[in-house]
C-alpha cells in the first residue's frame, strides 16, 4: 500500500512516535511524506520514506494529487487543531479528496493507531 505521513509543527513528535512503535508494520508498505516529516521519520526510524515538497510549499497538494490518481491507499494526516495554519484550504482540500476519492484518513493519533492496528493483523487495510 501506499500510505502518506504528514503532521503539522507541533504534531512531528507524534508522528515519530507513531512511526517508531508500527516500524515493524510500516516497513512492508511505500511510504510519502511531506518534506519536515519525512525528514523526521527517516531520522528516527530505518523506515524509507519518498519525500515530497513541505505542505505550505505544495506538498499537500502533490500528495492530494496523488489521491486523484488513484495512487494513494492511506493518509495519516496528524493536525493541530489548536493552531491555525497559513495553508488550511491546501488542508481541506486534501481532506476534501481523500472524501471523494474514499481514501482512508486519520487526522489524529488515536484514528491512525486503529488504521496501523488493522494493517498489522490483515497487512491491507480494506473499505
């Protein structure tokens, strides 16, 4: 599958987190992130990420257009709902293609830990 990890500033440590405790999960799958995290997971992890621009750079939208063409399985999307960012419609149309394209998306940790739960026991995650 491929699977797209992207986290907003104050959510990157979580991210890491993520990443490090489903390593053994995450390893059989293609990964893509934005610039920033992907940065960060390949630091922490022995994972291979494909990084693509940081998200107010455009990187949401090459991951977004990713999902249009059909060439994305998963999002984990870590936001920070208490900050507003200076990209938030690149953000919600991210979200929005990911609705229309009925791409799997978890903007939170407790969401994301079910989706890697999933790929651990069934190696797909199936909608």
């Amino acid at each position: 599958m491929n699977i797209s990890l992207i986290a907003h500033d104050n959510m990157k440590d979580d991210i890491v987190e993520l990443a490090k405790r489903f390593e053994n999960v995450l390893k059989e799958h293609e990964l893509y992130a934005t610039g920033a995290t992907g940065e960060r997971v390949m630091e922490n992890t022995d994972l291979e990420v494909h990084k693509v621009l940081p998200g107010p750079m455009g990187g949401d939208q090459q991951i977004g257009a990713m999902i249009a063409e059909g060439n994305m399985d998963m999002v984990i999307f870590l936001r920070d709902p208490l900050t507003v960012q200076p990209h938030e419609p690149d953000v919600s149309a991210l979200i929005r293609l990911c609705d229309v394209h009925n791409v799997p998306i978890a903007t939170n940790q407790g969401t994301a830990e079910i989706f890697f739960k999933a790929l651990a026991t069934t190696g797909r995650f199936e909608i």
